[in-house]
C-alpha cells in the first residue's frame, strides 16, 4: 500500500470508524446497564479502556509511519 493510500485509509477510519466504534461501544454499555444495573466506575472504565485498545490494535500497521515525509516530498534546509 503506497503512503498516499495508507494517508486516506487512516483518514477515513479515524473519521467514520472511529465515531462508529464510539457509539457501538456506548450502545453495547447501555444495554448492559439496562439489563444488569450500573456497575461500578472502576469496571466501567476498563470496559472503555479495553475497548479503546481493541479498537486501535488492528490499525497499528495502518497508522505507522503516517506522520513521516513521503518519499517524493522534497527535504526543507
């Protein structure tokens, strides 16, 4: 995959995967809320911690290198 694929591909998951990820994942804690209750804060939050990393693993290969110079860009003094 060529930088410039890789640039668009990161931009599109960050900008519709992302907030799709964000909302299935509240979707997914108000259902649990609803059907058990509440649980506790600290629960709470490494259901959200944890779901951060599971959504960033896949795309660690994707979001590599994306901030560096392309090949082609030419070197400032």
């Amino acid at each position: 995959m060529t930088l410039k694929s890789r640039k668009r591909w990161a931009l599109f998951v960050l900008v519709v995967g992302l907030p799709a990820w964000i909302v299935l994942v509240v979707t997914v804690e108000n259902a649990l809320i609803r059907a058990w209750g509440p649980p506790p804060f600290l629960s709470e939050l490494v259901i959200y911690v944890g779901a951060a990393f599971l959504w960033a693993m896949p795309f660690k290969a994707l979001f590599t290198g994306i901030g560096a110079a392309g090949p082609d860009s030419e070197k400032r003094p």
